[in-house]
C-alpha cells in the first residue's frame, strides 16, 4: 500500500470519525433538551401546586382562628353545631375539630327542618364564610404573617415529593420590592443555575406580590443521569470507535515504516554479500590466470584477500541468519560454562589486525575476580564481535578502544569504550531497535542491517542480564554489559 494511499484512508476515516461523533453530540444534546423541557414542566405544574398549597394552608388557618373565636360565642356556637330533627331533637351538624360542617357537600332539606332553626342555620354560616373572606380580603401586607419559612419549605418539599422530585433546592420569597423576606440556609443569589419562579397569593387584591423564587444546584446531573445507559452506552461505543481507528492508523504506518525498512535491509544486504563475493571472484581469477607468472602474482597477499572477504562473508552472512531470532522473538540458548575471560580475548585478537590497519589500538582491562557465566558461548562470543565492531565502523579517525571487566554484586561488568563519533541523547533511546541505523553524517562507508545492537539487547536479556549505554555526540561511546555469574551453590545441588 502506497503512503499516499494510505493518508487518503486515513483522512477519509478521519472525516467519518468526525461525522459519527458529531451526530453523537447532536444525538445526546437533543435527548438533554427533551429531557429539560420535561423537566421545566413538571416543575412549572410543581409550582403552580405549591402556589395553591400556600392558599389553601392560609385559608385553613383562617379558618380555624375565626370558627375558635365564633365557637367561643355559646349561642353562635349552639346555632352552627346543632339542627333539629322533625322530632324536635337537637342534632350535631358540625364537628368543632373541623373546618366544614358534615353533610356541606350534601343536599340540605331545607323542607325537613322547622323554618326558625333554619334560618338561624344559614345566617351563621354567612357569618363564618364572610368573616373568612373578609380576612383573605385584607391580608397582611407582609408575607412573613401570611406563612413562615418552615411552612413554605414543609409545602414545597411535599409537593415535589409528591410530584417524583427527588433534587435538593434552594428557594428566597423575594418581596414586591426586591427585598428579600426569608431563603434556604443554602441559597446563593449568585448560582449559576436556572432559577424558577411563581407568585403567590395572586388574587389578593390590595396586598403586595411576593414571588416564590427556587432552583436545583444539581439539575445538570439530574439530566444527564435520566438519559441513563443509553447515552452511556453512545459515549463508550464512540469511545471504542475512537480507539479502534487510532489503533488501525497507528499499524497502517507502522506497516508502513517496517516495509520500507525491510526494503532497505535487502538493498542493504545484497550490497553487503555482493562486495566480498565480488572481491572473492576477483582473487580467484588471478590465481587462475595462467598468463601471469606466478612470481608476480603474490599468491600470500592473494590468499589473505580471499581468507578476509571469506571472513567477512561469514560475517555477513550470521547477521542476516540473526534476522530469523526476531521473527521467532525467541532465543533458544544451548547454555554451558563459559569463561568470559577467554572470550574476551579471542574475540579482541580477531579485531586486532582490524584496528591496527587504521593505526588505532585496542586494549583489555580484565579485573574481574569471578568472570564464569552459565551462557550460550555462541551467542555471548557474538555479541562482543558486534559491540567491537560498531565501535571501529563508527570512527572517523585512529580507534582507540578499551575492553574491561569487573564484578558488580552478582553480575559480571564488561565495558567497551571507544572514540568514535558517539550517539545523540535522542539516538540513545532507538538504538536497540530492529533495523534501527544511527545516522552516521559524513561517513558514508559504514554499512549494515541495523541489527547488531538490537541482537545484542535480545541475548543479554536472554541471559538474564542487561545493557546500558553511555555517550555523547562526537565524544565516543561507553557500553555496558551486565551478565549474572553462576550460582555456585545452586549450580552445585543441580
């Protein structure tokens, strides 16, 4: 797949992506305004009821002062409890624990009763109803005498109880002139909240309007909550959605990248082996060129050629059979004592010829008291030959490399230090990456996959070890390799 392929793909997810999370917010932010037009409704007929509540507790109050000051009266009294029977009897009609006689609501037999008692019945009855009405008629100016704090907030609360509202509020009965007559402990004039608000007493008639004035702190959350696991749900497949595409880009150009550099380690490659085959077939032909005497032909200096391309084709060639350990991700080691000091030291002879042909030097430190590994002799004698390597490629003048170990706490310490051009801070944190190459500036002679150091990386933490590096940019570089020693005493019971 082409990069240019590959970003129309992904702009064109990009912009369905966008599209689906736009009709998402459209979606939730529609549901939220279905939910607080309920909302606004039921509290509107809320505060209608609490409006009619807040009457009908003044009327009841009324009520019950005046039929106390009328009952008081004996022969008021006699008039509005009692009737009489055909029989002339005395008859309860009014129970003085309640506001409205018994049978009020019923057909009153006005032909059943003597003329004079009903009579007397009605006119009582117009006195206690106009005496209420003429106490509604002139109510107090001030809303405080009309009804408390602790009764209005008893009414509300039964209101919204009984209407399904379960929110905390805050309320203020706000006076005809913007004063404030009595709030909630908790209400704050500054909220940033919908406030809601209802007259009360409207059909008084000389009296001043006084507004009941409330709102939720929490009404946001109640409405988001209503919408309940379907908008949850929405939130997390979006969510998921979201994941999913990141996910699909990020290995679309990780692909990508891996091609390409699959593709460099081929051409890489295929220069690599075609070099020393080249020089190889070349040596060959002279030996086998009888038309040049054999005194002239330097068969020494011939042989030595064909013995180092020989060399370095095998080299080669352990590199791109290195390549099958990462596609397997496993190592699997054929471990045995090893002495490391031994290692060490063949594999710095096999450089040394190297190094000295570049008028560099390399030399040992091996301070190490305990240098035997339980290890993969293969493998570690690898990883040496690599870390050597890469310090005489990365070196623009005479090499100058040191070779030291030493024991910290369980783990045996080798060093290799070299002069060569050193690693950017950047550079450090991707070099034991799979085909991963440190860009080497003006030295335009080092070749290679890109594999030695992340090789490295796998076999000494195959062995339980680990590697860190110390460098900085045209100063050399300092590796350090960490290989634990053999445990005597458990190797011994095994």
């Amino acid at each position: 797949m082409s990069k240019r392929l590959i970003w129309v793909v992904t702009i064109f997810m990009g912009l369905a992506m966008a599209s689906l999370i736009l009709v998402q917010a459209y979606w939730i932010r529609n549901a939220i305004l279905v939910k607080k037009k309920q909302f606004d409704q039921l509290i509107t007929r809320s505060m209608i009821d609490i409006r009619g509540e807040v009457e009908r507790l003044e009327v009841t109050k009324i009520s019950s002062r005046l039929a106390e000051s009328l009952i008081a009266d004996s022969a008021f009294a006699a008039q509005l409890l009692t009737t009489a029977d055909n029989d002339g009897t005395a008859k309860p009609v009014m129970d003085p624990n309640r506001l409205i006689p018994e049978g009020a609501d019923e057909e009153i037999d006005i032909d059943g009763l003597r003329k004079k008692e009903a009579s007397h019945w009605l006119n009582s009855r117009r006195e206690f109803v106009d005496r209420v009405i003429g106490a509604m008629f002139y109510a107090s100016p001030d809303i405080e005498n009309r009804i408390s704090n602790t009764e209005l907030e008893s009414v509300i609360r039964q209101v919204f109880t009984d209407s399904g509202i379960d929110l905390p509020f805050e309320y203020t009965v706000i006076r005809w002139n913007n004063d404030t007559a009595y709030h909630s402990n908790g209400y704050d004039p500054f909220a940033e909240a919908e406030y809601y608000r209802v007259q009360l007493f409207p059909n008084d008639v000389y009296a001043h309007a006084n507004y009941l004035k409330l709102y939720f702190p929490t009404q946001d959350d109640f409405l988001f909550r209503s919408l309940g696991y379907l908008a949850l749900s929405s939130l997390l497949l979006t969510l998921a959605i979201l994941f999913s595409f990141a996910v699909t880009v990020f290995i679309m150009f990780r692909q990508k990248r891996l091609s390409e550099i699959r593709s460099d380690f081929i051409s890489n490659m295929t220069h690599e082996l075609k070099t020393p085959i080249s020089t190889i077939s070349l040596a060959s032909q002279m030996l086998g060129d009888n038309s040049i005497p054999a005194e002239v032909k330097n068969i020494g200096q011939i042989s030595k050629i064909i013995s180092e391309e020989c060399r370095r084709l095998g080299s080669q060639v352990e590199k791109v059979l290195q390549t099958s350990v990462f596609d397997k991700g496993k190592l699997k080691l054929r471990t045995d004592e090893v002495n490391m000091h031994e290692v060490i030291a063949g594999v710095v002879d096999n450089f040394s010829i190297q190094v000295k042909s570049k008028g560099g030097k390399i030399s040992i430190l091996l301070q190490a008291e305990d240098f035997m590994l339980l290890a993969d002799q293969v493998h570690i004698t690898n990883v040496m030959s690599n870390l050597l390597d890469n310090a005489i490629k990365y070196c623009n003048k005479e090499p100058e490399i040191v070779v030291e170990t030493a024991n910290k706490m369980e783990f045996l310490m080798i060093t290799v230090t070299d002069n060569g051009i050193g690693i950017s801070r950047n550079d450090q944190k991707r070099i034991f990456e799979k085909f991963y190459r440190v860009p080497t500036g003006n030295i335009h002679t080092v070749k290679g996959f890109g594999l030695g150091l992340s090789y490295v990386k796998m076999v000494v933490e195959a062995h339980q070890g680990y590697i860190e590096v110390e460098s900085d940019l045209y100063q050399g570089s300092t590796f350090k390799v960490f290989l634990p020693l053999i445990d005597h005493e458990n190797h011994a019971k095994n």
